[in-house]
C-alpha cells in the first residue's frame, strides 16, 4: 500500500497481503528485498512483518527465543555494553529513537521487554519499531563484520566489492595453482624439451581444475559468514552460480591459452577440447553438492575423474603417443563431445531441480 508524505509525494509501505507472503517464504524475490530494505527504516512496517513473522507456526517460537535472548543480554549489559559506543543500538538509543519517530510511537526498554502484547495493540508497535531499528543497527554490524572478516575495505567502489566477492578460491591459492600450471605445461614443453608430450597432460588435467576452484568458492569451510550470507536473498545457488562462473572466467582462458601455445600431438584433439567436459564435470559437481555440499561434490566428481579417466588415460606411459591415445577417446569426436554437452544439459536440468536445497544450511 502507500500513503501521502506531505510535500514528499506517495511512500511505498508494506501492507499485510505482502508482510504476510514474506513471512510464509511466498513472496516474490524483488518484493522480499523491497521489504527487508524498507524495514531498516521504518518502524511500522518493521512491527507489521515481526507481527506476521510470529503468526507462522514454525518461526513465531524460533523467534520469540531469539528476542528473549537479544533483550536478556540487552539488559544485563546496560549502557556499558563492549563493542557498542555512545550506546547507539540500544533501546534508548539515537538509532532507536529515529525508527521510534517514524512509527509514531515512544521506544522505551519497558515497551522492547513487554512480550505478553498481543498483535496489534501499541506494545506491540512500539515493540516492532525498536526491532525495525535493531534491523538496521545489525544490518550496519554485519556489513562492517564482513568487511572486516574477508579483508574488504569499505571505501572500495561497487565494482571492485563484486570482484572482491566473486569468489574466494579467486584471492587464494588456487589461483596460484592456476597460473602454476598453465604456465609450468607451456614451460615443461619449450624449456625441458617434452614438446607435445604435455599436451595430454594438460587436456586430462584441465577439466577438473575448476572443481576445485569451485570447491573453495562456496560453503560453510570457504565463508567466515557463511550463515549470514546464506540467509539473505543473493544467497543460496545464485551465489554458487556467480562463484562458479568466476572461476570458470579464470580458469577456461588460462587452460585454453595454455593448450593453444602448446605444440600440436599427431592425431590428439585441439586446444579447446576439454571444455564441454570441464562444463558437465562442474554442473555434474554443482549438482552433486545439493545433496552433499559442494566441498564434497567436487571431490567425489574430481575422483571420479581420475579412477576412470586419467588413470587408464596413463597405463600405457606418462609421455608421449601412448599417454595421447589413452586420453583421446574422451575428448575427440563429435559423439564423444555431444555426450558431453548432453550430460551438461542433464546436470544442468538436475542443478535447476534442486536450487531450493541451497537455501539450506550445508551440514558439517
């Protein structure tokens, strides 16, 4: 709904219908970000989503529990409170005292304490502004949490925050790993003399290269505020998606590069061969990690690929024609390379069934 400012135009508020359908999960994506924006800031409509968050059976205790603990350690801590100056989160606070003012009503310890109220009456308001503000206040202290916990400086640009977030495997010593073994294969082959003996080297390395970049990228062992970050609306798979994608930014150029400068091997497949089956081998870990995590998807499909590929690839030797005939098989061809974008597509289809388990928390 909206209502009149006078001399501001029309305000967009929550209204029951939305508060409600945010509160059953029900609501659409952009309008639950609309609502977790606004109630940083509005007191009243913090109060009507509190209220509506509690009618739910399965949070409504969840998060009566909660409160009870905020405002038991609240009030033991008093104005002395670590880590808090000038005691502006409190309840009598300056922070309060706005969201206070845009509610219409007085924020009072008495009225944060008061939880007997029933839905609806003034306590209850009261109650909900001072929480709108509590929003806002822990909106602040977790923004400069992480920035704190992953190194981020707050004075970098919008654009330089994406990058920084786009994946911690790409800060880490994956990264490293990368260039070490593009640019050793390019070494080996021109400065040790192996010439296209590396080749098939390289073209049954590179496919699973990105698994364990994306194994790093995302999960409670790769995030300080994994909890934190899963639980807001650019969590879950969009997340894994934009880290996966960074990785796969990184790593397919550097490999193909490196492939591409290598000497050519008599009858072995081309430079940018492995890249339908480094796609399906990274859905195929995307989608294997809804069930088990990503740590764990990764490493059962990189597995995988090493029993039943890389190992019978060097039975024959690890150099040279025979090293190349063993890999060829599973890269050359056009069945062998739809086979691969089929199973891509499948992984794909799977990932896509599955996204809702990624707004749950992984387990250890």
């Amino acid at each position: 709904m909206s209502r009149e400012r006078p001399g501001r135009g029309p305000a967009w508020h929550v209204d029951a219908e939305l508060a409600a359908r945010y509160a059953g999960g029900t609501a659409a994506e952009s309008d639950a970000w609309s609502v977790e924006k606004h109630v940083e800031a509005c007191g009243a409509c913090a109060a009507l989503v509190s209220s509506a968050a509690r009618a739910v059976p399965e949070t409504g205790p969840l998060l009566a529990d909660v409160r009870a603990a905020v405002l038991e350690r609240v009030a033991a801590e008093g104005r002395g409170a670590v880590g808090c100056p000038a005691y502006a989160g409190g309840p009598e606070g300056p922070a309060n005292a706005g969201a206070g003012a845009a509610a219409g009503t007085a924020v009072s310890p008495t009225a944060h304490l008061d939880t007997t109220a029933s839905p609806g009456t003034a306590t209850t308001a009261s109650a909900g502004a001072g929480s709108g503000a509590a929003v806002g206040v822990a909106a602040g202290a977790t923004h400069s949490a992480a920035a704190g916990a992953t190194g981020v400086s707050p004075r970098l640009s919008p654009a330089a925050r994406i990058l920084w977030a786009a994946g911690p495997a790409l800060r880490g010593a994956w990264a490293v790993a990368l260039a070490v073994v593009a640019l050793g294969a390019v070494a080996l082959s021109y400065g040790a003399g192996l010439g296209a003996s590396v080749r098939p080297l390289l073209l049954v390395t590179a496919p699973v290269l990105p698994l364990a970049g994306v194994a790093l990228s995302y999960g409670r062992h790769a995030d300080p505020l994994y909890e934190v970050v899963t639980s807001t609306p650019s969590g879950g798979l969009r997340l894994l998606l934009v880290r996966a994608a960074a990785v796969l930014g990184v790593s397919v150029p550097a490999l193909t590069l490196a492939g591409a400068a290598l000497p050519p091997a008599a009858g072995g497949p081309g430079a940018a061969a492995w890249l339908l089956p480094g796609l399906a081998l990274t859905l195929a870990a995307l989608a294997l990690g809804s069930f088990v995590g990503s740590r764990r998807g990764a490493a059962a499909v990189g597995g995988a690929w090493a029993l039943f590929v890389v190992a019978p690839a060097t039975a024959g030797g690890p150099a040279g024609a025979a090293l190349m005939a063993g890999a060829a098989p599973y890269f050359s061809g056009l069945a062998v390379q739809s086979g691969w974008a089929s199973g891509a597509l499948a992984c794909a289809l799977l990932l896509a069934a599955r996204r809702r388990s990624f707004d749950h928390l992984e387990t250890p």
